[in-house]
C-alpha cells in the first residue's frame, strides 16, 4: 500500500513538472503597442486592455478569424482613435493567406463604403511595403460626406512576422493631409518588430 501511493505521488510530481515545462517551452504571447507607440497626437493617447476577438471595424472586418484574435484600443481626448489586432495563424502559409485576404478587406474598403453611401466622396490609396520582418503594407483611406458633413481619414497597416498577423488602424477627422502618415508608418514597423 505505501509502495502504490509513493508511486502516485512520483506520477504526479512528475506530471506537475512535464506541465510546467511545457509552459515554460511555450512560445511567448504576442506583444501589443504600448499608447506612446502611436503616432503623434496633440493630446496623450491611452491604450485599453488587450481583448480577445476581434473590434469593431468597417474595413477589416471578420477578415481574420475571431478566434485566434485579440486585440487593443487606443483613444486620445480629441477625435483621434486606433486599433491594433494580433491574429496568430496555424502556420505560416495560412498567415499568408490571412495576410492577402485583410489586404484585399482593406484596399475594398473605400468602394464598400461607396455602395452603402453614394455621397461619399474621397479616395484611397496605397503607400507601399514597409521593410519589416516579413513586411508591413500601409494604406490610406480619405472620406468625404458632404450630406452629412464629415471628413474623415484612416490609416490602416498589415503585416506579418513568421505565423503572426497584425493590422493597425488609426483616424481622425479631417484629411490625408491631416494625418501624420510618416508617424503613423514608424508605429507600423513598431507593432510587427515588438510582436516577438
């Protein structure tokens, strides 16, 4: 009897230790941008807690799976906000595919707005491939709604780094020549590089 509860206790001592090395060998959880990574503003940004699932989005959308997706708010005390989504794929070639499909989300954004607004007038474009990890594309999209009133400008960046997506959004109202676009793609190459 004392040699069968031993052998439980050594069982279990040892699964203990198999479990916690299998935590420790586990690969680190993404990281998210810190508020003062975000591009200029005139007031502070704030950066709320990281949420599993994905945001609310017009342009990316339920693109990349809410399971596997977290992500972070960030606010300034003017009409100034941002996003950020982290997605982690099952492997890289998914990532890949993930990577094209927000990419597509995003450059259809402007028409998508279009269809459900005809008075929307604006544009958007894209401003290339930011040399980080596997990259980071950066696009703008500038709209106008002379019904209603606003103007309104978003930047938007996705990129990859081995099997990990993130997509970064920002806007304001006012125009592209409003935004910071050199301060918004230096947050961009931010977010992928401090994924890992």
């Amino acid at each position: 009897m004392k040699l069968l509860r031993t052998a439980a206790l050594t069982t279990a001592a040892l699964g203990l230790s198999l479990t916690s090395l299998s935590w420790a060998t586990a690969a680190p959880a993404p990281k998210f941008l810190a508020a003062a990574e975000m591009p200029p503003a005139p007031t502070a940004w704030t950066a709320g807690p990281v949420t599993p699932g994905l945001p609310e989005d017009f342009c990316a959308g339920t693109a990349a799976p809410r399971s596997s997706s977290k992500h972070r708010l960030y606010a300034t005390e003017l009409d100034t906000n941002g996003r950020q989504t982290v997605t982690v794929a099952a492997s890289e070639a998914k990532a890949k595919v993930l990577v094209n499909r927000l990419r597509a989300a995003v450059e259809s954004c402007f028409d998508r707005m279009k269809q459900e607004n005809p008075n929307v007038d604006g544009e958007a474009l894209y401003h290339g491939e930011l040399p980080v990890e596997e990259g980071a594309h950066v696009y703008s999209i500038d709209s106008f709604d002379p019904v209603g009133g606003s103007n309104d400008v978003a930047l938007y960046s996705v990129g990859r780094d081995g099997r990990t997506v993130t997509v970064v959004a920002w806007g304001q109202l006012g125009d592209l020549e409003d935004a910071s676009l050199s301060g918004f793609q230096k947050t961009a190459r931010t977010a992928v590089t401090k994924l890992y």
